[in-house]
C-alpha cells in the first residue's frame, strides 16, 4: 500500500513525465544529428547511417505518441460496452503479428454479457500494451491465456496469462515507473499507462510473475449490472 501512495506521488504530474520526454528525445536527436553532420562532410549517403538514422526517428516516435495518450486529454467518451468484444477486438488486432511470432491466443470469455462503463479506446491501449508484453516475454512463441468474467458482486475481471521468462523480484518493484524497460526497443511507458487508465476506469491492476514459469496480469473494473443497459453501443 505505501508502495502504491509512493507510485502515485511520484506518477502525479504530467510535468515530471514531460521533463523524462525531452530526456529520452533528446539521446535520439543526438545520435541522428550527429549522422546528419557526417553525411554533410562526407557529401554521400551511407544506407547504414540512414537505417540508424529512421529507426532513431521511430524511436522519437513511439515516444512521442505514447505520451501524448497520457498528456493529451482526449475527448472523453464513456459509454457502457460489452468487454467481450472489446478485447475480442484486440486479439483480432493482433492475432497475425501472433503467428508469426508463434504465440497462440487461448480466448475464455464469460458467456453473460460483461458491461463495463469505459473510454473504450483507452481499455483498448490497454489491452493491447499487456498482450504484447505478454508476447515479448515469449520470443520463442508459446501460449497467451486470456480470461474475462463476472465476479461478485459487480466486478468484471480480465486476466491475461503468458508462458514467458516471468519477471524478477528487483524488476518488479520499478515496473510502472516511465522509462523503466529491459528491452532494446522498450519504451518503458507500457505499463505505467495502463495503470493510470485503469485507475481513472476505478479498477485495479495486478501483476504477478514467477521467474522461468510466465506473467500473470490481472485487470478488474466495476461491472454494470442490470439487463436494461444493452451491449454495444448502449
Ligand atoms: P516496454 O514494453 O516498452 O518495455 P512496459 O511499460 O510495457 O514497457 O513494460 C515495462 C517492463 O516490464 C518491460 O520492459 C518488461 O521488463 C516488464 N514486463 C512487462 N510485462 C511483462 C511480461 N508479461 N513478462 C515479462 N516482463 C514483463
Ligand atoms: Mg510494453
């Protein structure tokens, strides 16, 4: 609990996170300015600078757009849905980037509707951050258990479960931060979003991992109960 108030102390001001932003951009413009100067002295192109060079803007990239879902506040759309289809949606999103990554999704939905008041595109960022983690954890392929049920008395859990390489206990505690990530092309922004979009969703967000044996994420949010409010576009 203590450990929570102080990620959320830390987390409170978009300020802090623009002052990351910059930091992280900044390494980038570097490395492509410093190519630029190169090119201008030596007057031809070298293909490999310019690979350097585009997957250093990528980088700035991915960066930039990842914040703004935090910084810029969208036009807030809640409506009631039903989360079936909503992170049916995603697995179909991702299911061919799946396969070639030999990861298989194995899909268990509740048979009831399951009607959650939410900014539908937001639960979808969410979703979609935890499945690729959960395939990233799984560069050799493997199987991705996805759970999505009722629970009493009105909270609607969704579970994603991989068979990756599982975090470490020194990892666990800097999970959330910005900028933490132990991948190359990580930007670290993952999954302090999805906490912070859970969060405003009044849910929680859970994860729990066994070093060697695989992750498991845990996402509950209130459910809408009563059969009056229709799934989809109610
Ligand atoms: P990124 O994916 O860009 O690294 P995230 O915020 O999504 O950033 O995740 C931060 C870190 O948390 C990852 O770099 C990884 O070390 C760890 N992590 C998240 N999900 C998993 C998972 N399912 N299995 C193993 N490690 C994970
Ligand atoms: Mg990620």
């Amino acid at each position: 609990m203590e450990e929570l108030l102080r990620r959320s102390e830390k987390l409170t001001t978009v300020g802090q996170l623009a002052a990351g932003v910059a930091h992280e951009i900044r390494n980038p413009l570097t490395t492509l300015r410093g190519f630029l100067q190169m090119q201008q002295h030596s007057k031809t192109i070298n293909p490999l600078h310019t690979d350097i060079m585009l997957s250093e803007l990528d980088r700035i990239n991915l960066i930039v757009s990842e914040f703004l879902i935090l910084a810029k506040p969208q036009a807030v759309n809640y409506q009631t849905k039903d989360v079936r289809y909503t992170l049916g949606d995603v697995v179909s999103l991702l299911d061919s980037e799946a396969h070639l990554h030999n990861v298989e999704f194995s899909v268990h939905f509740s048979s009831e509707a399951i009607l959650v008041h939410c900014e539908e595109n937001q639960l979808k960022q969410v979703f979609i951050n935890v499945l690729k983690n959960a395939m990233e954890a799984m560069p050799s392929g493997g199987k991705i258990t996805l759970m999505l049920y009722p629970d009493e008395p009105d909270l609607a859990v969704i579970r994603v479960i991989d068979e990756g390489e599982g975090i470490p206990e020194e990892r666990m505690q800097k999970l959330g931060e910005p900028f933490y990530t132990n991948k190359e092309k990580g930007t670290g922004l993952g999954l302090m979003i999805s906490q912070r979009i859970i969060e405003s969703h009044k849910g929680c967000f859970h994860i729990e991992s066994e070093v060697g044996k695989g992750t498991v994420v845990t996402i509950t949010l209130p459910r809408r109960l009563g059969k009056e409010e229709l799934p989809q576009d109610a």
